[in-house]
C-alpha cells in the first residue's frame, strides 16, 4: 500500500484529490493488491472487531463479519439511475436529476471519512488484456469493502497495467457513513460513468465493481457498445460422448445461480463433467462467427452460505474452507461457523449472527438468510480452464429460471430468440432475502436485471432483440423452475446436481435432437424426454412438474399486460405480438385445439 504521495495515473490521483477535499481523511493509502497489503488490512480489521478470527486450524485464512443489523442485503429502493432525462432511467429505476442527487449526497459525504483512513483500489473487471475489460477505481473508507474488493475483483497493480494512460474507468465512491438507513443512497451517474455509495458496508451496496459497475453501468455501455451485460451464471458441460456446451443462466438473487454454477452431476449419470465459468454475472458479445461469447467479470463468488451443505453444493462447500471472510453466519464454540442448512445438525449452543447467545429453542434464525461468504474464484474445484480466456465462451442455450411454486412447467423451450426475449421479459419470481423486503411476494423480473438494469427496460428489452438480430447462430432460450411444489410446499424436483438431468434435454435442444411437445407456451420435453435413470420420481410427478395449466395462465397473461404498460411507447412491438399471440394460444387451449400437446417429433 503506497500513501498519496507515490506516482500515480494522474486522472486517478486528480479524483483522489477532489475526493479527499470533499471527504477530509486523515490519510489515503491506494492499494496495489500484494498478499503483504492484504494481511497487515487483516491485522488492522481483527484489532477493531470488522474482523473475527475463525478456528484457523480448520479454517485458514477464515474470517467473519458482522454487518450491522439494519445492513444486511441490498436496498432497492434506496438505489438510483440519475440520467439527465427520467425517461431514460425508466420506470424500472428510481430516479433523481443529476445535480439534485450530487448536491444530496456531497452534503453526506462531506467530511464523512475524517478520523477514517480514505483507500483507493484499482480493479479490473474481466480478464487482463481482453478488450471486453472494463477499470474501476474505489475510494472506500471501509477495510472490509478493500479487502472483498481484493478477493471479487482483479485488485490493484493489474488494473492499473490494463489502464495504461488511458482516463476511461469508472470512478465509484463509497463510503458507509454513519451506516444509517436514513441517510443510505446508491447512486449511479451512467453518463459520467460513476458510482456514489453512501450508508452501506453490504455486498451490492458497496463492494462497487459488481452490481453497480458489472451490471447498472456495464448494461448502459452495453446498449451502445452493441453487447449485454446480465444477471447471470456461465457453466461448461461436456457430455460423455466428450461433446462441450455452454450454458449461461439468469435466475434472481437467491434462486440458484451459485448452485447450478458449481452443479456436481448425480451418480446415475456418468460420464459428465461440470465446469464454472461465472455464478452472477455474464457479459455478452457477439463474436465475427455469429455466436455469443461471455466473459465473467469477476475473480471471486459472493454467495448464499444457508442451504450451502456437502448434500447441496459439495464444490461451494470444499471452496469456502479456506480464505473465505463469512459474512452474518453463526459462530459456533470451537470458532467454526454454522447456518441453517449446513450438514451438521445445530448446535447446543452458538453465537448468532448478530453476537448474541443462539440455541435450536431461539425463535430467529442463527445464520442471516441472506448471509454470505466472498471467496476467490481460484478456490473452486471446478472452475473453468476457459476462466481467463480473454475472449469467453461461445454460449449455446440462455436459461430463464425463478422461484415459482405454481404455474411454471420445469423446463420448456422458446420458439426462436424473439419468444425467447419475450420469455425473459415476463419472468417474474418469488422475492428472497437478498434485498430488503417481505419474502416470498410475487413480484415481476425481467432477465432476473429488475434491480439491475441500468436504464429504461424497454429500450432493454428492444436491445436483446437487437443483439438476437446481430448474431447468426443465436442461443437457444429456455425457461427453468426448480422450485415448483405439491399441495403440501415441497419441491416437487430434487434439484441441484439431478438439474443436470433438464439440462441434458435442453443440450439435446442445441444440437437439434431430442423431443419437444409444442403447447401454448413454448416447447416441453415429453415424459420420456427426462433422464430419470438412478432418480425416483413417477410419471405423475413428472407430468405435474411439466403441466401447463390454462386457467393459471389466463390469469398470468393479464399480469403481464399490465406490465407491459407501464413502459409505454418503449416497449417493442414485437414483444407486444409475442404477448397477444400467448395470450390467444391460452384461450385455445381452454377450448381444446389441435396444436393442444401436439407433438413435433423434432
Ligand atoms: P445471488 O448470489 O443472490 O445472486 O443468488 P444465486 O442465484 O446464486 O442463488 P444460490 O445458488 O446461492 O441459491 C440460493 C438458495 O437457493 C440457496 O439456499 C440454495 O440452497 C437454494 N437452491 C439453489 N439451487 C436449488 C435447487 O435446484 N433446488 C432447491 N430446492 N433449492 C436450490
Ligand atoms: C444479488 O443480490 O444478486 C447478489 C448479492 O449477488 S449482492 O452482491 O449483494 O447484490
Ligand atoms: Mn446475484
């Protein structure tokens, strides 16, 4: 860690400067990224409590955080796109001028870090040297934000080395403040490309190279630079015929990336291999073969430690045992940590999440839902050989999947890439612990970029026509739900490694094999489509799992309309077709038609 004094880029010094005007530290280190940088910020967090050592012989290099309890997961409704037009930002953003929001939040961040150390960190999203990379530089008052920053990001010289001379990066400022709610502000500046955070010491909140920069901001450039940046998770298949796919994943927060992205296949199906690219974020390019290529911007996962157990994500579960800083999980008295859904039963006696006395009779849960741990991607048993390649993958099949307990068939098959959009567009899927607000609520998002889309959806979602009409041998798009149940709440699909078994039919898809039954909405696979070899599930169940009931749908296609609305002259036409098309297919099938579960044989 250099003071402000060592030589610098000067665009980046010039903005340190302005920063540290506004922000009156009583000292600025800028960080180069070394192990010796990171271990003395280790030092300094364990001495004031930001950090607590784990069992390090069990755990090397392990750490945990406790986050405020009021600052526990994103705040959408504290977020904002400040364009110079409203209309830009659209309706999916909240939204505020863009001097009435730098007025709003200098007022906060004047002389917010003083008595604080002011840390500038350089990184790079993507891999060094590929021209699809894009710098930050963050100035945060907060260790634990420099030393995530270290682990989700290609963190300091190398950032600076990708820079060169140039002035384009995007200048994110961060700051928790008084971590006070009231006075808590996500702002992004897409037209100056720059990020204001104040109030926050959270994951989306704060560390600022991921939500705000690798999706609101990357999804503004994106629409220009003619690619997509999106909510998604990349995963290699190869089959044991040795034949290797690409899939790329857009599920909302908490409904599955992490776990599909590490999927470990069952033992009934030998012979395939899972390998991760990227569990949260995908950026998109059309490649000179007419294929989509995705890179992963990041160097680390930030991930859902409940439910994360050997049964549920072996790979995820192996990862964090080492050089992981746990964030809002339960420490137990041996200095391990414990959450709902890990292997071990509970124990007698813990310390919840918040460092108060926990046992199995306390009424809260020990672990925070929506606690997480931030470990390097290096750690992953199954990452990917292509994670560097400075020009990604070439992705064969985009899925769209949600949290649905009802109406959502398992898998089933767009069209053509304009139904596929359209399939995107109206996903909507129960809310999570992830951001902040009730859980379980039906709410719509699109993409799975609701709280991510950088500017007006509409124009979104006539960009993914675009880029679909920009490219030859386009992904096939599919729709995905794990989570549908019986009458009693339970999930009907096992789901995690057997999700391989949908993915083997949608694999079939791409290579132009496999079954598909045409219904109202889109293709199914037939009963026998499903490879259930080693799993016990029924005809029945199965049927049920891949049912498309009308009645539901009716009441689905005016959702949607009224949906629509709200994006006015923005959204395209052709989604409109595809909405009036569904919605006319849904009323022949109440009174049955010959295109009623015919089969196409293809
Ligand atoms: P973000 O990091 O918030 O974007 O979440 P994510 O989309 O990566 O979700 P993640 O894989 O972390 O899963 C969230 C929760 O869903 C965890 O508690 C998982 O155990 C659970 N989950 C994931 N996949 C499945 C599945 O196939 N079936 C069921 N029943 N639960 C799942
Ligand atoms: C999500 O909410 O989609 C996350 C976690 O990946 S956060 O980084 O907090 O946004
Ligand atoms: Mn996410």
């Amino acid at each position: 860690m250099t003071d402000k004094a060592a030589p610098v880029h000067a665009g980046i010094r010039k903005w340190i400067d302005e920063v540290a005007a506004m922000t009156t530290p009583d000292r600025v280190l800028v960080c180069e990224g070394s192990e010796a940088e990171r271990d003395q910020l280790v030092r300094e967090s364990l001495a004031s409590g930001e950090l607590i050592e784990l069992n390090q012989a069990k755990l090397p290099g392990c750490y945990l955080h406790r986050s405020a309890p009021h600052d526990v997961a994103r705040t959408e409704h504290l977020t904002f796109v400040c364009t110079e037009r409203e209309e830009d930002a659209g309706p999916n953003n909240n939204w505020m001028a863009p001097p009435e929001a730098k007025a709003k939040l200098t007022h906060l961040f004047t002389g917010a870090m003083s008595g604080r150390t002011m840390y500038v960190v350089p990184f790079l999203m993507g891999p060094p040297g590929s021209r699809f990379s894009k710098v930050g530089v963050e100035i945060t008052d907060s260790k634990y934000v420099v030393l995530s920053m270290q682990i989700m990001t290609r963190a300091g010289t190398i950032a600076l080395d990708h820079l060169g001379a140039s002035d384009d990066f995007t200048r994110c400022l961060h700051s928790i403040g008084d971590l006070s709610p009231d006075r808590r502000f996500i702002m992004h500046f897409p037209e100056s490309n720059s990020v204001w955070s104040i109030g926050s010491g959270y994951g989306g909140n704060a560390l600022l190279g991921k939500k705000c920069l690798a999706l609101r901001l990357a999804s503004w450039m994106a629409k220009t630079e003619g690619w997509l940046a999106e909510h998604m998770l990349i995963l290699g298949l190869e089959s044991p015929a040795g034949t290797k796919h690409y899939i790329a994943g857009a599920f909302p927060s908490a409904c599955g990336k992490t776990n599909l992205a590490m999927l470990v296949p069952p033992a009934s199906m030998p012979g395939w291999k899972a390998s991760t690219v990227g569990d949260d974020i995908a950026w998109l390019r059309p490649g000179s073969d007419g294929r989509l290529w995705a890179v992963n911007p990041e160097f680390g996962f930030f991930g859902v430690v409940p439910g994360t157990s050997r049964r549920t994500n072996p790979t995820a579960f192996d990862m964090i045992q080492r050089d992981t800083i746990y964030t809002n999980v339960a420490l137990r008295s041996d200095g391990t940590p414990w959450w709902e859904g890990h292997d071990d039963p509970p124990p007698a006696e813990a310390i919840d999440w918040q460092g108060r006395p926990w046992t199995p009779k306390s009424t809260e849960k020990a672990a925070h839902p929506n606690s997480r741990f931030t470990t390097p991607a290096s750690q992953c048993a199954t990452l990917s050989p292509e994670f560097e390649n400075p020009n990604g993958v070439p992705i064969d099949a985009i899925l769209f999947g949600a949290r649905r307990q009802r109406r959502v068939p398992l898998v089933y098959e767009a069209w053509n890439w304009r139904h596929g959009t359209f399939l995107g567009a109206t996903l909507s899927s129960e809310t999570t612990a992830a951001a902040t607000g009730k859980v379980g609520v039906l709410r719509r998002d699109p993409m799975a970029m609701r709280p991510f889309c950088g500017y007006n959806m509409g124009d979104y979602f006539a960009h993914w026509l675009e880029v679909g009409a920009s490219i030859t041998r386009p992904p096939l798009i599919f729709r995905v739900n794990w989570f549908r149940t019986d009458e009693e709440g339970r999930f009907l699909w096992p789901g995690f490694g057997d999700n391989l078994r949908v993915l083997k039919w949608v694999l079939e898809r791409t290579e132009g094999r496999g079954k598909a039954l045409a219904t109202p909405i889109g293709f199914i696979p037939p009963v026998e489509g499903i490879d259930r070899k080693g799993l016990d599930i029924s005809d029945e169940e199965l049927t049920a799992l891949l049912r498309v009931d009308p009645a539901e749908w009716v009441e689905a296609v005016a959702g949607q309309e009224d949906f629509f609305r709200m994006f006015g002259r923005h959204l395209p036409q052709a989604l409109w077709d595809e909405h009036w098309n569904l919605a006319h297919r849904i009323e022949e099938m109440i009174t049955p038609s010959e295109l009623k579960g015919r089969d196409l044989g293809i």
